[in-house]
C-alpha cells in the first residue's frame, strides 16, 4: 500500500512537490516540521494503532506543539479484520496537534486488492496536487 500511495505521490504530472517515505521508528521531528502535508500509515495491531506509528506520535507530539497546527494529512491503514479501530486510535491523536485531514482515509481489511492498491495510488496522487495546486 506504501509503494502505491508513493507512486501517486511522484506521478510524473505533479511538480514542485518533493516526497519522503519513513518509517515511524526512524521519522524525526525535524521531519514532521520539514512536511507540508502528511500521508499516514499503519497496520491495525490487535485492533489498535501500531506501537511504532505510537511512538512516532509520542516523540513528536510535544516538540511540534504549536508548529503544525493544520498541517493537512490522510492516511490508509492496513488491519487483517476490518482496521477501524487503528484509524479511530490515529484520528483521536492528532486532533492534538492538530492536523486537519483533507482526503479520506483508505481502510482495507482483510485481503489487500487490486483495486485497493489503485485507490492507494490515487490518494498518493489527491495529496500531492492538492499540495501543487495550494488547495491544502
């Protein structure tokens, strides 16, 4: 689903627009300050958010305080039942920073398809003109 998202994001028709892919345990501060818009990602844990994509919030929370209010991000999550839970646990944290989510979230439960992948690819490509054309 990450490479998908990631392929939408650097289609050859959006420019002016960089992207980095990272994962949580290695995503910094400085990386979230650096962002003007957010794709978040996890897969659902016993119904819940991911302890790394946690972590991320954990250490980034308090440093961002004040700095990214209103950043626009979406997110997409992969969860083996139906990955809700991992989705409300992410909407309920950054509501603290708060981020403003700007495109629908992609929840895929169960089996990971085709068309799935295709809508995660479109998402990517959503944000990132979003982004070029100033409307986030």
């Amino acid at each position: 689903m990450a490479e998908a998202v990631l392929r939408g994001a650097s289609h050859r028709d959006v420019e002016g627009v960089e992207t980095r892919m990272l994962e949580c345990l290695r995503a910094k501060v400085s990386d979230l300050l650096w962002a003007e818009s957010l794709i978040l990602a996890t897969p659902e844990n016993f119904g819940m958010l991911a302890g790394a994509m946690k972590d991320f919030f954990d250490r980034t929370f308090y440093p961002a305080a004040g700095r990214v209010e209103g950043l626009p991000y979406t997110a997409f999550v992969k969860g083996g039942n139906d990955g809700t839970g991992a989705l409300r646990d992410m909407r309920r944290i950054v509501k603290g920073y708060p981020f403003r989510e700007c495109q629908p979230p992609i929840v895929c439960g169960g089996v990971l398809t085709t068309e799935v992948l295709e809508q995660c690819e479109d998402l990517g490509t959503r944000m990132a003109l979003g982004l070029a054309l100033g409307m986030y």
